[in-house]
C-alpha cells in the first residue's frame, strides 16, 4: 500500500483452526455490506480471502484484518499477517491479479482489495463495521451456504447469459460468412463467363475482379476483428468457471458442478473455433508491411505473460523474462509479439508437465545490435525426419499426443514468415521425448528501414500505360510525389510513340490490356537501344502464375497493383540507391524487398 494512502483496522481475528476461516468469511461478508461493496466485487474478495486463508493456514501467528483505506481510490481489503517462509500459491495470486483491483505480497504480508464506489467518511465506516459485526449470531453453518448458493447461481447465470450472447455472435458471424462466400462464387462465377464470352467486355471483367478482391479483403478483415473481440470475454467465461471448479474453492452442489463443468467445456471449445478463424484469416491476409518503430521490449514480455497465463496447464510453468533492451530496439511491436506469441502457444500446446520459457538476450555482430529470443519447452518433442516440414502450411506432427491437440499448423510457418521480413531468422531444434527449442534472432536497427521521400518531386516526367481509369484516378497523387509530370497512355497503341516523344525518366506498364498487351509493350520498348537506360516497372491485379515471366524483359519489377506507395515505387525505380551514389538505371537490389509478404504472390521481383 502506498505512503499516502490512510488506513482503518476494522476488525482484526486470529486464524489458527478449520473453522476460523468460516467465522473470516461471516465477517468478510459483514465488514463489506458496511462499506457498501458491490456485491460482484464482494463475491470475489471474500471467495479469494477464504482460498488464502485456506492455504496459508497452519503458519505461525496467523491473523486477518479488515481495512478501510482512505487514498486513491478507497477500499475495502483483507490483510493476512504470519511469520515464517510460507507463501500462498502461484494460481491463488494469478487469479487474484486478474479478479481484484489490489492484491501485494510480501513477506509474511498478503493484500487483498476492491475498489469502493461510494466511500465513507471514517466515523461512518467504524460504526457501519461495528454495528454489522454486534449484529453477528453464531455459526449457522447452512444459512451461509444457502446465502452463498444463491450468489453462486446469481453468477452462473450471469455467466450463462454471456454464454449465449458469444452464442449468437457465432451464429451471425457464420451467416455473414456464408453470405460473403456465396458472393465470392457468384463474381466468380461472371468472371469466369465473361473471360470465356468476349474479349470487348474485358473492362467490365477487370471491374468485377476488383470487387472480388474487396469482397475477400472484407471478409478477412471481418474474420479477424471478430475472432480478437471474441476471445476476450471467452476466455473470461474459462477463467471464472475453473476458479469456481477448482478443488480450494467453496463446494458446489453436484447439479452446481455439472452446470459450470458445462459452462467451462462449452468456453473452451468457443476458443479453439475463435483460434481457427484466427488461422484463416492470417492464411488468406493480404501484404504485411513492417512499421519499423523503436518498440518497448518490456512491455511486449508483460503483455504475453497477461495473454497466455490462462491457455498454462496445471502442471506447466510458463517463464518470461522481464528484460529491457540495452539500447533502441527498431522492429514492427506487433509482428514481434504475433511471433513470439505463436511460438510460446505452440510449445504450450505440446507440453503437460514441466516448463515453457522465454529469454532474451542481446548479441553485438558485424552488422550492429541483433536480439535473440529463446523459447525451450520440456513437451514431446518432434521427430528429427519431421523438424523441417513443421514450418510446411497446415502440416501436423502425426503421433497419439496429436490427437488431443486442436490447430491449424500454420502456427510456426506464420512465425517464420514475419521474422523473415523483419529481416531476422527463426530456427529450431527437437528431440522426440526431451522438448523443443525455437531460437528468433531479430536485427536491433534494420538498415532496410525505408524513410520519408523528399518533399521536392524526384523525377522530371513519368509515362504510365494502363486503360483503367478508376486505377489511374487512383494513382495520380502517388506518382505527384515522385514525377513533376505524368503522361497517360490508356490506347497501347500509342506507348512506343508517347514514350519516344516525351523521354520520361521512368516508364510503368500494366500486362492486361487490349493488343497489344504489355508483354508486347516491354517487347517494343526493349528494340528501341535509346530507350535502353529508362527503368520499366510492371504493374499488374494478374496473379503469379498467370504471369509469364519469359516474357517480361529487363523490367526493374513487379508490382502488385494494390498497396502501391511511392516509397515502393521509388525502391523499384531505384531512386533510393541513386541517392546514395549508385549510378542510374543500376540494379539496386530493390526487387528482392518488394515482396513484402510472402503470400502475396503479385509482388514479386522480375527475373
């Protein structure tokens, strides 16, 4: 408790027998209903103030004591008081840091408090105490139960309640995917109708693809917003109902145990099916693009412990260090914590008795600062014939300890996939039997970090040859901030004359377009030799494999036509390397980083 906090002793009692912890709960109860305590809040202090007491009884000079505090906020709280080493357990603090507004421990000292809503002067609270506790008969042992059932019931069906709100989001959210999906095969279906009719309505083809492509980015987005506010009060519902399960808990009545049995197993079998639309939205996502920020390490580590302290078996400790990084550490916080948090999942998945931790260090290379995060795991392990196909989409370990463990075996491939574009490594090592470990080595100051592109425009004239308008609407403020100038060509026809004409530094062809098409475009401008030093970029909706890449010449790239930025641009056009020193028109590596993620098959480097 902080200096400037006061505080009021209420009541005081020692705790020495079995039934001194019945007389803590009467009076909890009494000291609470005098402070005005909401009766939530009452249930869980007074419940966590039985299971303390329950653990901690038997150590020396063992004593309760009820206090008001006066700072900010007011409270109401039980303060446990003994002498010698014994400490309550790990699961009693847990579930008190996430149930209670105040819980310290200390040697020899545990607190545990609720914030008041209507706080009492001191007079008002000593004499509210005292006439609750004057008011107290003996033990009436099934009055209390009675009074402490029907709490328990009001909770249940509080909880139950919820149940069956997560209940209905399910329901609409598998009506709206079912809707999203009959779309999907209706624009494909006219798609595909339309390709095979006449080649004249190709521009109505391109409008619908591009709807198509919406229409998915939608869903993937509904998909993984929803799934995210799903889990939280999901596993809120597990967590309350195996605090009331748990054998220190108050008793319940065998229809009771049954009840929250059910509330607990239908809670659990929600999160899995949340989990997997998780999966599935990160399968079909689209362009990952790192924001490359100076992150708070330490606070990404307390996150991951808050998140995966509930998904801990029984007999499993989950460690991870609480570790600031000497120095800046420049990464993308939410790719980092998406890697660690499926790496840490994984193991916890595959591992019932034992540990699961998690270590950083910082190591100085060649190349300047690089962390290193170590996940070990004393689980099952993984045969040594199977390490590599691991990281294979939708690939799972095959054995009995499978069959009881729900994924979608995109976990570990995920994890590689964005420590790769942070421009880091994730390797692992495992032996059947004797745990797995996941080692990811992350650069501490990228030097592929892109930076803002100057105000003044860097190029004198650019000449973009597509025949959609709505894309070329689009595009015209971003090729403002590269090119003083812009020449649209939307008949191929014209290309090579415009070109010859107006000497552009920079030339952007589109592949779909009425003949000639933009291979034969890329055709024509490589037979003209003065036209040999003016970089040429690809812009395309087409697919990797309708893409034939024997016929795109000495394009710099290929860029997908979605997520276009001229920083993008300026990386393929090679501006960034002429700015440096390079001469132009020289490769410049840019090619390799404009697959910025590597499920997008559009963005991918020329040959």
């Amino acid at each position: 408790m902080s200096s400037g906090e006061q505080e009021l002793i209420l009541a005081r009692m020692p705790l020495t027998r079995q039934d001194d912890l019945f007389q803590l709960r009467r009076h909890g109860q009494a000291v609470c209903q005098a402070l005005e305590l909401g009766e939530g809040k009452r249930v869980r202090l007074i419940t966590l103030a039985s299971e303390a007491g329950a653990e901690l009884l038997g150590a020396t000079e063992l004593s309760a004591e009820f206090v008001r505090t006066a700072g900010q906020p007011h409270r109401a709280a039980v303060r446990f008081l003994w002498k010698g080493d014994q400490a309550p357990g790990n699961d009693l603090l847990t579930a008190s840091q996430r149930l209670l507004d105040l819980s310290v421990v200390d040697r020899g000292c545990l607190l545990l408090g609720q914030e008041l809503s209507s706080p009492l002067t001191a007079d008002q609270a000593a004499q509210r105490v005292d006439r609750e506790l004057a008011g107290l008969r003996g033990p009436d042992m099934s009055e209390e139960l009675r009074r402490q059932n029907t709490q328990l019931l009001k909770a249940l069906q509080d909880e139950r309640s919820r149940s069956d709100e997560l209940e209905r989001l399910n329901k609409e959210l598998d009506e709206t995917n079912a809707g999203v999906m009959a779309l999907y095969s209706e624009l494909s279906g006219e798609l595909e109708e339309t390709n095979r009719g006449v080649v004249a309505l190709y521009a109505d083809l391109e409008d619908k693809s591009r709807r198509l492509r919406l229409a998915s980015a939608a869903k993937t987005r509904f998909w993984a917003n929803v799934s995210h506010e799903l889990r939280t009060p999901v596993n809120a519902v597990i967590a309350l109902a195996q605090l009331l399960l748990d054998a220190g808990a108050e008793p319940l009545t065998g229809e009771q145990h049954q009840q929250v049995s059910l509330i607990a197993g239908s809670g659990n079998t929600l999160l899995a099916l949340v989990e997997e639309l998780l999966d599935t939205a990160k399968a079909e996502s689209g362009r990952l693009e790192p924001q490359l920020v100076e992150a708070d390490l330490r606070t990404v580590l307390h996150q991951l412990r808050g998140t995966l302290a509930s998904t801990t078996a029984e007999d499993v400790t989950l460690e991870i260090a609480d570790t600031a990084f000497p120095g800046p550490f420049v990464t993308d916080e939410v790719m980092l914590t998406r890697i660690l948090r499926n790496v840490l999942s994984n193991s916890l998945k595959f591992t019932t008795e034992g540990s699961v931790r998690l270590t950083v260090a910082d190591e100085r290379r060649a190349d300047g600062p690089w962390a290193v995060f170590t996940v070990t795991d004393t689980g099952v392990g993984i045969p040594e014939d199977e390490i590599e196909q691991v990281f294979e989409e939708f690939y799972q370990v095959r054995g009995v300890h499978q069959r009881h463990v729900s994924g979608t075996g995109l976990g570990l491939p995920y994890a590689r996939k964005l420590t790769e574009l942070l421009g880091g490594r994730l390797t692992l090592t495992s032996r059947l039997g004797h745990g797995t470990r996941v080692v990811v080595e992350l650069p501490a100051a990228p030097a592929h970090a892109v930076g803002p592109l100057p105000q003044e425009p860097l190029l004198r004239n650019v000449v973009i040859i597509d025949d959609d308008p709505v894309f070329l609407r689009t595009l015209r403020p971003t090729l403002a901030r590269l090119a003083e100038t812009t020449t649209e060509v939307t008949h191929s026809v014209e290309a090579l004359r415009t070109i010859r004409t107006t000497m552009p530094d920079a030339v952007l062809v589109d592949l779909a377009m009425p003949s000639p098409d933009g291979y034969q475009v890329l055709q024509q401008i490589a037979a003209v030799p003065g036209l040999a030093q003016v970089p040429v970029v690809v812009l395309t909706s087409m697919g990797e494999s309708d893409i034939d890449r024997s016929r795109l010449g000495r394009a710099r790239a290929v860029l997908g036509k979605t997520h276009l930025t001229a920083e993008r641009l300026a990386e393929a056009l090679g501006l960034r390397a002429r700015d440096t020193g390079s001469a132009a028109g020289e490769p410049t590596g840019t090619d390799q980083q404009d697959a910025k993620d590597p499920k997008d098959a559009k963005d991918t480097p020329a040959p």
